[in-house]
C-alpha cells in the first residue's frame, strides 16, 4: 500500500464521519435549515443531537452561510443554558455537526401542553434565559432570533437556547445586510423593522414577547398574518394596552415596558439588568421603569369658542338703525333684534374659521423663507463597514446631489463617488476598501463651502483555531479558520530567503505547509499572514509569532 493511502486513511481516521462514528437513533425536528437527529457516538456511548445540512440546501448560499455561522457561534459557548456544539464535518458533500442531547420540549409546545406559567416558574425560566443572553452578549454574540420555537425546556424547567444561525458575531463580520428584517415576523424587534442597527437589546425585546407568552398562553401580536398589528405598534403610535396586551400585575407589567419599548434606549442596557428585576420580582421587590419617557404619542385637541356681542351694543345698534329708518325713510324693510343678532353671529363665525387658515398660510410663509434662506445641512450620519466596504447614510435638509471624498488616514490623494439623484435621504457604498484601515471622508453639496469630515475604520478579519503542527522532521503544518471568508498567502524566512505560498480561492478553513522554513533558534520567527476578500481586493497583513522550539504560534 502507498504512502499516500495510508495518509489519507490516517487523516479520515481523525475526522468525524457519519456512518462510522454515529448511530441514528431517531429523528427529532427537520426544517429549512436542516435536520436533527438523537444519535449515539459509537466511541464514547454518549447520546448526542446530530444536525444534518442535506447536500441540496448545501449549495444554496444562504442556507451554507446560516450554518456555518451556527457552528462558528456556537463553537464559543460554555454555558449550562445555551447549547454547546461538540464537533462538525462533512462527508460525502453531507454537512454536519454534532452537540449536546438536551431531552425536552420547545417552550411553545410546553406551554400548549401545561398552559401559561405562574409567575413563580416565569421568573425562573426568564432568568435562565436573561443569563444564557448575557453570556453570549459577553461572547459578542446577538441571537437576533429568540423565540418560544428556539428555547427548549425540560421537566426540571431547565433551559436551554438553541439556533444561533442568525447569530450576528460583532467583532467578526459586520456585513452590509446583517442588520435586515432575518427571522420571524411575529419575533422582529422595531430597529429591525426600521432598519436601524441591531444591539443586544434586540434580544431582550424578544425575551419581553416570550415572557409574556409566558404569563399569558398567547403572543403579543398575535394571527397568522401580524405584520398589521406590529406596524400599528411601532409606525403607528399605538400602545400596547390598546392592542390587548394587559398584565395585572404592576411589577410584571413594568418589567415588560422597559423590555418591549420601541426606542431600544428605554429597554434594559443589558440582560443582566433584566435578571436583577427578575430577582426583585421574586422577591416581591418594586422595580422602576427604565425611562420616564412614553412610547406613546399623544393627540392635541382643538377648542372653538364662539364669542356673541355685548348686549348693550346690540340695544345701541337697534335704536341707531330705528333712528335711521325714521330719518331717511328707507323703503327696506327693518332689521328686528333677532335678526341682527344672527346676522353678528354669522360675521363672527365667518371670522373664527377663517383666523386658523391666515395663521396657517402665514407660518408657511415664514417656514419657507426661514428654509430657502438658509444653507444645506446633514443629520443622522450612519455608517456601516465590513473587510471591504462602507455604506454611508444620512439626511439632507432639502432634495439636493451630494459627493463624498474619501481616503485613508494616511495618505493625502482623495477618492470621490456622487449619489445618483436628488434627493433628501443619501446612501452611498464605498468599494474596494482595504480591511483594518481608518478611512476619512467629506460631504459635499453643490454651491456649498461647507463641509464636515468623519472618520471611520473597516473591520478586520478575525482568525481563529491556530494549529502550528510538526512531526518529526516534516515540514510544519500551518492550519487557522477565518471570519469571513478571504484568500491567503503566507510570507515566512526559508532556507533559500523569503517564501511565500498562496491560495487560488476564499475559504472560511486555510492549510499551508512551510516547507523548507528557517526559525530563529534563540527568538520569535516572524510569519506574516496577507488576505482580502477576492484576487482583487486590497490586501491586509497580519503578524503572527513562531516560538523559537515551533511549539506554540502567537500574534
């Protein structure tokens, strides 16, 4: 047998495979996102889940992408409520990963089953939640699809959190559409319907929806068609009380206002608040709103009042026109007492309604003039970056063209990208920019002096699971994961000068051997990583240390 064989064998050896290290004991749950199954790990007899990605989803893009970030999400967790993934593989174009068996229901079908929770095993589920949340917010981790379908719950009423496929990582990717409307219509926090940027007080509205599906058995927004009632809630102004949502209890009802808030700046700052009121309410303890301001919009009234003529001014004006009458001796009939009472009123009336339209035409007037007068100005500047691209936004005070000059920090040569038409809210994606690099840029507005410069820093790629592997008298084996995906080429000291090896294509998994590499016996050999996200792209660079006895790599 060659050499070749019997180092593939070796390799397979150490990879999990399917069919040789598990048995399927049966099938749990299946959906657009795979399918699980309780198997038994045939070298350690343990009871595992096993989910399966099928070879057609495999290659839609989007679904390979949620699953992946599943493994890279979960692969950080070690907490007893959030669920810990033991290893992943592929075999015969099969993805898959294997992690805790956890036995027990979702807490949707806990609930169908047993009914709403007191309040007594409410505040227990909910603060095993809030601390699992709070772990992962720690990890850099945002669930960003919390519901009663991904909490499981056991007859111990111990919790687990389930489906990081949404999870958004934020110190690894930040990508342009990260923060869109992803997961369950009837689970989306405000700033996702918005648009706006997501924080971990996404989650912690979502825990609100499932502490209250807690309390009462029905959802917040309850159909199977609520969009209308979440936009009559976060658009429209109304209030949750006047869409039916009602808690008896004052200290659960202030708990579920400062998690359910629109403005995600009056829910709790982190999860971990939420688990002190969760005490205090175990405790029969008052707890105070996070913030004094209402979501709530209040409605003006309008009052007419209707002021009748002096009754002594009316006797002088009858006995006037009575007087006029006998002196000129007027063929029109008399006006009576009544008469010239109605005719005031109506002049009164006429005036009344007219005042507020003259107010109103005058304030327009002025609005106008205060407007046109003055010169263009911006607000609300977001900026979004990931490896290679910013997409700036902000708000004109009128429809107008806008130009952005931008370059990085160091260097003194400008790049400039125009919007496409007027208008008053402006959107522009920057291109091809280098990752880790701080970048300024300027808004311009035509027949404008006047500009304001802001800065921002595109993100790095993250790397992780370093492997440096040497057998024997070999050559090394250089082995690492990165977040995105990106192409590598490694640049290390060989025997013969300066080597360098690169890829032909991105990957989220790299493997380089150093072959011929010349370490430094008495210090740290330098090996410097370079990457973008394609062939084209700018490349970065990364420094990463080599120990002088090869044993351990740093950065």
């Amino acid at each position: 047998m060659s050499n070749k064989e019997n180092n593939s064998k070796k390799g397979n050896k150490n990879k999990p495979m399917i069919k040789r290290d598990y048995k399927i004991l049966k099938k749990l749950d299946a959906g657009g996102m795979g399918v699980v199954y309780k198997a038994l790990n045939r070298q350690s007899n343990e009871v595992i889940a096993l989910k399966v990605l099928p070879p057609k989803f495999a290659k839609e893009e989007e679904r390979m992408s949620r699953f992946e970030r599943e493994i890279l999400a979960c692969s950080r967790l070690n907490h007893p409520n959030l669920i810990h993934i033991i290893n992943s593989g592929c075999e015969d174009n099969l993805h898959f990963f294997t992690m805790e068996y956890f036995s027990g229901l979702s807490i949707r079908k806990t609930i169908k089953r047993d009914g709403p929770f007191s309040l007594e095993r409410t505040a227990n589920v909910a603060i095993q939640m809030a601390k699992g949340c709070y772990y992962a917010h720690k990890q850099s981790l945002i669930h960003r699809d919390l519901k009663p379908d991904n909490i499981l719950i056991n007859d111990n009423d111990h919790v687990k959190i389930i489906d990081f496929g949404l999870a958004k990582i934020r110190d690894i990717t930040t990508m342009t559409r990260v923060d869109q409307a992803l997961g369950t219509t009837r689970y989306l926090p405000p700033e996702m319907i918005l648009a706006k940027p997501v924080t971990i007080r996404a989650d912690i509205y979502q825990l609100g929806l499932i502490i209250y599906e807690l309390l009462t058995g029905k959802a917040v927004f309850p159909g199977k068609n609520p969009i209308a009632l979440i936009r009559s809630y976060v658009l429209g102004g109304k209030s949750l009380k006047s869409l039916g949502v009602h808690i008896e209890n004052k200290g659960w009802a202030t708990l579920l206002f400062n998690c359910l808030a629109i403005s995600a700046e009056n829910r709790y700052k982190n999860c971990n608040a939420l688990v002190e009121d969760l005490e205090k309410l175990q405790n029969n303890e008052n707890i105070n709103p996070v913030s004094s301001k209402s979501d709530k919009r209040s409605k003006r009234s309008l009052q007419k009042t209707t002021k009748l003529p002096a009754r002594a001014t009316t006797d002088k004006n009858i006995k006037n026109q009575n007087s006029n009458k006998n002196d000129n001796n007027n063929d029109l009939p008399p006006m009576s007492a009544e008469q010239l009472l109605q005719t005031q009123h109506q002049y009164h009336s006429i005036i009344q309604k007219l005042m507020p339209v003259v107010i109103i035409f005058i304030l327009i007037i002025f609005s106008l003039l205060a407007f046109y007068s003055r010169g263009t100005s911006i607000r609300n500047v977001s900026i979004v970056t990931t490896c290679n691209e910013a997409t700036i936004k902000w708000i004109s005070n009128r429809e107008t063209n806008s130009t952005i000059k931008y370059s990085p920090m160091n260097e003194t040569k400008y790049n400039e990208i125009a919007s496409e038409s007027q208008k008053s809210r402006h959107s522009i994606i920057l291109r091809n920019l280098k990752a880790g690099q701080r970048y300024r840029f300027n808004v311009i507005f035509p027949g404008s002096n006047q500009s304001r410069q802001y800065v921002f820093e595109t993100q790095k790629a993250k790397f992780t699971n370093l492997w440096f592997i040497r057998k024997g008298n070999g050559n090394p084996l250089l082995s690492f994961i990165s977040a995105p995906e990106v192409i590598c080429s490694v640049h290390y000291p060989g025997s013969n000068g300066l080597m360098s090896i690169k890829e032909e294509k991105v990957s989220l998994r790299h493997k380089f051997t150093l072959k011929n590499l010349n370490s430094k016996k008495d210090g740290k050999t330098k090996i410097k990583i370079k990457y973008g996200l394609n062939k084209e792209d700018q490349m970065s660079t990364e420094v990463w240390h080599l120990s002088s006895d090869q044993s351990s790599i740093s950065r």
